[in-house]
C-alpha cells in the first residue's frame, strides 16, 4: 500500500475515534482534571462541550484563535489532520496557561483581570504540585488553569453546567477539587494531604477553610453544593443599588461574593495581645483590605447625617490603592445596598450604625472623634486604655469589621468565615449574646482599666468611669464589673433582640439604641441592655437611670 493510501486509512480511523478527543481517552488522566464520567473528565460522551451554556463551545460568540476555522470548534485548540504537534493532545502550544493566555490576556467582565496580573496572585504564583486523584505533592503545578477550570466544560444532572467552565461546582473548587469527590479533600480543604505546600505568595502554606465554613455553629452560609440553593452567585451580578440579586431569594454567599481567586494574595501576620496572638489577613490598626480581598468588590456608601440611612453607593473593586476600606465588601450584602429598607429577620444596617457622625461608632468607617479616652491623653493621666495593636500614637485606631467577626479559634485562619461564637464573633468564652461576656471586649480594650483585679480607689484608671473622676466608689468600673459583676454590654454597645439571637433593637428603646457596631443615642456607647436613659456628663452634671438601680446623678467630668 502507498505512504498516501495509508495516511488517508489512518486519518478515517483516527476520526472515527473521536479525533483529537481520542487522545484524551489514552493519556494519563492526571492530566485531564475532573470527576469520573459521565460527569466530570472532558471525553466526547460527556456532552458538556456542546452544552448552550459553554462558551467555549459557543458558536457566535466561543473561541476564536484562528479566523480561519470555524469558531467554536474543536480545531482552534487541537491540530488536525497532517500537522504536526509536539503537545500533549495535539494542542497548538504547551499544554499550560499559555495556551489559555493566547485568548484570556484581557480582562473579562468582574472576576478575570488579565494574565499578568494574575501571574502575580496567590494562585498564579504557587507553583506546588497538585493531583485530583491523590493529593498534593504530585502532579501538576497548582497555579495551571486547568486545576480549576475543564475547557470542555463539566456540569451534574442535578445542577447542569458548571459556571465559568469550573470542573467542580461553585465552592467545591475551593475545597473539594479531588476526583473521587470527597468533601474537604482538596487545596482548602481540611484534609492536609490534599492542600498544597507554600510557593510564591502563599510561602506560610495553604489556609483550611473547609473547618471554618462547615463546622463551627456560627458561620457564613455556603450552601456546599445544595441543588435548590446553588449558582446563585454570578460574575455578573448587578452592582446597582436593591437589584435583587443580594435579597429574597437570591440572598447567597459564596467564596466569589467576598474572593477573587484571580488576584487574592495570601498575606498574614501575628497580631501579639496579652490573651495570645491571632492572625490578620490586612495591616493592623486600620481599616484597609488584606491581600485576601484583592480584586474583590464592594460598594463605598454615601453618608449623610447621624443615624440616616445610606442609600446611595459606588461599587469599588480592591486593588490595593490608599483609602480602600474593608467593610465596603461587607456593606454588598448588609445594607440597604442589598436589601433596601427592610433587612433580614435579625439583622440591621451596619452601614447606618458605622457612620461617622454617629454619637457613638466602632471606628471602622472612621476615628472617634468624641472618646478621648481611647487613647493615653493628658486627661486620663497618659494611661494607655487599649490592648495591642490599637495602644499606641496620638489618634484613635481604626479597624476591619474582622478584627472582631472572626474564628474563635485564634489559630484559624483570619476573615470571617465561622465562629463557635453567634455572629461569628472572635470572642474568647461565651457561645451566645446572651452569655457573651467581658472577655469579648477586653480583647481590646485593657482589662487593668475596665476590669481591674483590685480596687484603685482614687488612683487614675484611665477610665473616665473611675472614683478619681467622678468622686465616687460607686461610679466606677471595679463597682460595676467586678464587684456587682455586671457585663460591660448592661451600660454599653446596644440592646438584645427578644430572642436574644442578635444585636439590635427591642420594642421598648429609641430606634437610635443601635448596635455595637453604632448608635446615636448616647456618646461612648451608653445604650446597653440595662441603661433607659443617660445624661452623658460632659463639662456639667449628668445623669444615669438604669434598670437595675434608681437614678443616678454624675457629676460634671473632663470630656
């Protein structure tokens, strides 16, 4: 038989198989990521190639590298017929992100910001092995595109296609990419064999999220791959003010709502305090976004005056510039931005109560501008009244809404992804609000000043409750906390819900009580669960009725 007799005979045999795909079906499956077929691995039987929702495959609008071949086709990334390819699969170049590169070098619509910066991220610079089937430490590099996206497409009969050409569904990726489809076997997972070893941005190692996310009793709630929940996240989700697509039955959270895995940097540190050191994800004091965040987007309210309502927001995507604040990720979902004026059974509007021209706000919008006892001044008598990091400097520190929505567990990783503590608090004993106690607040403001081990008696606490300010015993905190053993949250930081789930309003207080996070009902949080009425004694006399007790009179004290 002549050389052309034969290659006409091999050509018919080597489409009859399925052509390139048929050397799909021969090489080693590490190389192709997925789940078992039907599936999951990219083989022409499983039919997501060719799904509508592939955009790849898509036929106006689907890949298009060589104007030549049709678009969409099989041909734009393998070689047919005669030519030539040195690759595995036949494919035009390497078998890596370059290949990707040649089409993705742009950006595309929130979540893809290019090829050079993603080749400086957490991910793209992490070079360490990861196989599906057995784990890190062998494999292919864990920065490849392919160890989160199938370019055939991959999809369930339970949730169809798969989004953004993803081989797992939705958070799965994150921490269930394996090939047996074992929860938590995966690179943030909680199983150690599976998550890869430190490289590149990611030098400390690969954090577990998974322990995090679905085990503790407070947590933010991925719906872990529930059909009648799932792929309510888009990349293009409305950035417009009570869309709907943050509220009813849209309302959602999953790791893309708050991660941009295409520009995330892992980035640390040990914040040291007399209770033990935990970990940030953003430099601390202050209130910008960690490197977690980055490429990630938010919305900037627009305040206006105390205890009103923002309604007006402009989304802002973290890059890293001066000013970025990192509640603006969290307003996306817990303000009037999501929900417009009727938020969630529970919860209120934290971008309300965090305006600055509240008489009384954790400063994570801004500094206080009416507590100078926060810091050590002249009127204190130079005490210092805050724990590392916010004990030092001649202002008032700023912080992130996870400096205290946190793990529990000071070794967790850091960002507010579950706590054994309601409201995902990083509170060190007490598991509810109703039996949340001081130590929760003492983890930053100094336990010798609020709860000190001994009577000070005239000595200056620091505190502007204290007998050397007020001229009584009984006006002071060693009284109240710990001889009486009241919880600072019975004068202060806002009132419990009737069923004590959560931190808010109850029918019997000025809407103005708030939160701890803020109020416009008294300066230095004096609106806690016990106080009815307060007369802050700023320069002239005062006054405090509580529940607890008659009123009281105050005399005058230093602002």
């Amino acid at each position: 038989m002549k050389p052309a007799a034969r290659r006409r005979i091999a050509r018919r045999i080597f489409w009859a198989l399925g052509g390139p795909f048929s050397l799909l079906l021969l090489s080693q499956p590490r190389l192709v990521f997925g789940t078992p077929a039907p599936t999951g691995r990219a083989t022409p039987d499983n039919g997501y190639y060719r799904d509508p929702a592939n955009k790849h495959s898509d036929t106006a609008t689907g890949v298009l590298r060589d104007a030549a071949l049709p678009r969409g086709s099989c041909s734009q990334c393998h070689l047919q017929h005669e030519t030539a390819s040195p690759n595995d699969f036949a494919l035009f170049t390497t078998n890596d992100n370059t290949l990707c590169s040649t089409c993705h070098s742009g950006t595309f619509q929130q979540a893809w910001p290019g090829s050079g910066i993603y080749d400086a991220s957490g991910h793209g610079t992490s070079n360490s092995p990861y196989d599906p089937s057995t784990g890190a430490g062998s494999g292919r590099a864990a920065k490849l595109c392919v160890q989160c996206h199938n370019p055939h497409g991959n999809g369930s009969t339970s949730n169809g296609f798969y989004a953004s050409l993803q081989d797992y569904l939705e958070e799965n990726t994150c921490f269930s990419n394996n090939s047996s489809g074992t929860a938590g076997n995966g690179c943030h997972g909680s199983n150690a064999t599976y998550r890869p070893a430190g490289s590149g941005n990611y030098a400390t190692g690969v954090p577990n999220i998974y322990t995090s996310i679905t085990t503790y009793a407070s947590r933010h709630p991925l719906t872990l791959g529930d059909p009648s929940a799932t792929r309510r996240h888009r990349s293009t989700e409305s950035q417009v003010v009570n869309s709907g697509d943050f509220s009813g039955v849209n309302r959602h959270v999953e790791c893309a709502d708050c991660h941009n895995p295409h520009r995330a940097i892992y980035a640390w540190q040990d914040v040291a305090a007399s209770y033990g050191a935990f970990h940030v994800s953003h430099a601390s004091p202050g209130n910008a976004p960690g490197g977690p965040l980055r490429g990630a987007w938010g919305v900037q309210p627009t305040f206006g005056a105390a205890w009103t309502t923002p309604m007006a927001f402009t989304p802002q995507t973290f890059t890293g510039l001066p000013g970025e604040k990192e509640s603006w990720v969290c307003y996306k979902c817990h303000s009037y931005f999501a929900y417009g004026p009727t938020p969630p059974a529970g919860q209120t509007d934290v971008a309300r109560e965090f305006n600055t021209a509240n008489l009384s706000h954790h400063p994570v919008e801004g500094t206080i501008a009416l507590n100078n006892y926060t810091i050590a001044t002249a009127t204190n008598g130079g005490v210092e009244t805050m724990e590392p990091p916010w004990q030092t400097g001649a202002v008032h520190k700023t912080m992130t809404c996870s400096d205290c929505h946190r793990s529990d567990t000071l070794t967790d990783p850091a960002g507010p992804h579950g706590s054994s503590v309601s409201g995902v608090l990083r509170a060190a004993t007490g598991t509810t609000y109703a039996t949340l106690n001081n130590a929760f607040c003492l983890q930053c403001h100094k336990q010798t000043v609020y709860q000190p081990a001994a009577d000070p008696g005239a000595t200056e606490t620091g505190s502007r409750w204290d007998r050397q300010t007020t001229g009584s015993g009984n006006h002071s905190h060693y009284n109240h906390v710990v001889s009486r053993s009241k919880s600072c949250r019975n004068c202060h930081a806002g009132e419990s819900l009737a069923d004590g789930t959560g931190l808010g309003d109850v029918a019997d207080d000025a809407p103005e009580a708030g939160s701890a996070h803020g109020t416009n009902l008294n300066p230095t949080f004096m609106s806690g669960v016990n106080i009815q009425t307060y007369t802050w004694p700023n320069g002239a006399a005062g006054s405090c009725d509580p529940e607890c007790h008659a009123s009281q009179g105050l005399p005058a004290a230093p602002k």
